[in-house]
C-alpha cells in the first residue's frame, strides 16, 4: 500500500498534534514495511518531523502555502492532483479537525482531535468559528475513516458532525519513553539553572491560551492558595503565547502571588520530562481537550496530577488523579491545598499514576492506525 502521509497543520511538532504525528512517523514504518509511506511538508518543516528522513520520500510544498487560508485552498486544488498523480492507495491527514480536502480519489482517513468551538466560547475569531461550524464538517463527512483521541471526541463527531458510527474509531494517545522517573534534585538543579525557577513548584504545561487553557481561573486560585498557606511553592507556567495570551500575563502581574508566577515559554521536548520531574504536583485545568496528553507524561514521571474534570480529561486521567471543577476556583484551590498538604495523598496519586499510564503505549496507538488504514482501503 503506497500511503500519503501529510504533515501540514501541525505545527512543526510544537503542538499536542505535532507530537502525535511525530511519534507515529517513528513505529509505522517498523510495524508496516509491506507499506510505503511518503510525507508531504513544508519544506523547512521536514526536520521536524522525522529524525531519518531515509525512511520516507518527502513531498514539499512551498513556503506561501504556510498560511491557513492560502494552505486550504492549496489542498482543495493542488492535493487531490499530487493523489491522482501518484496513485497514492490511501491519504493520512493526522491534523483532521483542521484542514482537509473536500475531495481526494483515493481513500482517506483523518484524524479529529477535538472539536472544541462547541465547548468553549470565545475560543475563536469570527471567520475560524464560521470555518469551523460550517465548511469543517462537510470536509470532515468526506473522510473514508475518521480516527478520533477519545470516546468524547468520538460522540462529537457521531452526533453533530454526522459522520456514521462505523466510520469513526477511538485510538488513544501515549506518552513516550522519554517520560520515566529521574532523580529529583538533579532535575530541580537543572531546571533551577536554565528556566530561573526555584522549588518547589507546581507545574502546568500548555500554551499560553485564554480563555480555553484556563490559566486565569488558575492563577487566581494559586494566589488564594499562597496567601492562606504561606506555601513557599511557585506556580510555573509553560509554553508559547497564543490567542489572547496578554490577558494571562496582565492576571499574573497583578495578583498577589506575582512574583511567585514564572512562564518559561515555549520548552523543548528534551527538556520537558526534566520539568515535570522537579515539580511537586503537575495541574491541568484546562476547560477543554480533545485528550490531554500532558497528563501521562506528568503520570510517567512520578508526579501527582490534578486536572478538570470536563471534556475528555477524566478517561485519559482515570482514578489516577484528583479533578475538579475548572470553572470553579474555590475547587481548584481546595485541590492544590489537599495535594500538597498531604504526602501520603501525594504517594498515592504517583503510584496510581504509574500504573495507569503504562496501560498507554505510541506502539499500539501506531497498530490500531494501521488497523484503520487497511479497513479504510479495503472500502475503496
């Protein structure tokens, strides 16, 4: 089978589905080498994406396609024709609830990571809520197969995109091997010397997003926390400025606990596993994810984790972490204090959490994609 794998929309790796295309790129070929796997980037993309590029013949496409209005209509003309051209067998397209083609004639799966603008009001300008609610799903309706993060994320796409049952399956994410416990103080020094933080800490991991991140709610709550405990704790805030990210920052200097609040910025992945490891307790009170894969990681690296407990959190989260109401912030604080007051809870939660996101693996998340690929095939 002569597979079409696209990269575009997802972000240079930088993102929740930038990883997940990245960790994907590095089992298939391993598990499929009946199978040929071509990747079609944007040229300064492709180092992003795969570490041995011999694995795969790379398509690029040209630099002022990078925009998402110019890159959709560059799918709509340009990529039904790559298809036909090459006679590609089946087209993946791992950044489904973003960009599509209305038309390829080959079959194709995508996957739908969420469906947020349901959810989450304000999360997006006039014309991406009109792309989103109008064209999105007709382009989503085109799709051979739709894989979908989680069992929430599923129901969406069954119930207001209209996509048949049948063709919608639910393949988890995993975090990767590069997640594992390491020693603490080494972890504590290091992110001392090159982030400027001190510990403790108490660890969130997100891009700089208002209002679907929730960091607001946070901050307040963290405030209310350091004022009632005289907790030495700082809270560190990791990862780029998004949409409205100025709201987050002005929140932060003004609260009571703003010399306590640090953000890093965008962290490499290297790096991450060395944050999670030097924090006390990992917190994801995020309002909506379509999976919310920075709760394994934090579980893989023996960190307590407290996280909402709306959209798709609670399955990836099981009885391995504490949640709570993210839209209430006597909750969020009342959180922090029971973890951080209590080291037997502490324990608790980083032994559950061990145990529980063991049961996720990238090696058969990657099977279960294979799986979809020859069914959507065979449906040609």
């Amino acid at each position: 089978m002569k597979v079409l794998i696209s990269t575009l929309a997802c972000d240079a790796g930088k993102s929740g589905v930038g990883q997940y295309l990245i960790h994907l790129l590095q089992e298939l070929p391993c598990l499929a080498p009946d199978m040929q796997f071509d990747l079609l980037a944007l040229k300064d993309d492709v180092r992003h994406y795969v570490t041995n590029p011999d694995q795969f013949k790379i398509l690029t496409v040209g630099k002022p396609y990078r925009s998402p209005f110019a890159n959709l209509l560059w799918q709509q003309a340009a990529l039904p024709r790559i298809c036909a051209g090459k006679h590609y067998d089946l087209l993946f397209i791992p950044a489904g609830n973003r960009r599509l083609p209305y038309y390829v004639p080959c079959p194709s799966v995508g996957t739908f990571h969420d469906f947020a603008i349901l959810h989450v009001p304000g999360k997006y300008d006039r014309v991406h809520t009109l792309y989103n609610m109008n064209l999105l799903p007709a382009l989503v309706r085109k799709l051979t197969m739709v894989i979908a993060d989680s069992e929430f994320t599923r129901r969406d796409v069954i119930t207001y995109i209209k996509v048949p049952e049948e063709r919608v399956s639910v393949i988890p994410l995993a975090a990767s091997e590069l997640y594992h416990p390491r020693n603490k103080e080494e972890c504590s020094a290091y992110v001392s010397e090159r982030y400027k933080v001190r510990t403790p800490y108490i660890l969130y991991i997100s891009r700089i997003e208002h209002p679907g991140k929730n960091h607001v709610r946070l901050i307040r709550a963290f405030a209310r926390f350091k004022e009632k405990e005289k907790t030495p704790h700082q809270l560190l805030l990791a990862g780029s400025d998004w949409s409205c990210a100025e709201e987050v920052h002005r929140e932060a200097a003004a609260c009571s606990a703003s010399k306590d609040i640090v953000f890093t910025g965008f962290v490499a992945g290297d790096d991450l596993p060395q944050l999670y490891c030097a924090s006390d307790l990992f917190v994801f009170p995020s309002l909506f994810e379509g999976f919310g894969l920075p709760i394994l990681e934090a579980m893989r690296c023996a960190v307590p984790v407290a996280c909402s407990n709306t959209s798709s959190l609670p399955e990836v989260a099981g009885n391995a972490a504490l949640l709570f109401d993210p839209y209430d912030e006597d909750a969020i604080e009342d959180t922090l204090r029971r973890i951080l007051t209590s080291d037997s809870l502490r324990e608790e939660l980083v032994q559950a959490g061990l145990v529980w996101s063991k049961k996720f693996g990238w090696p058969e998340t990657a099977i279960k994609t294979l799986e979809v690929f020859r069914k959507a095939h065979s449906l040609r």
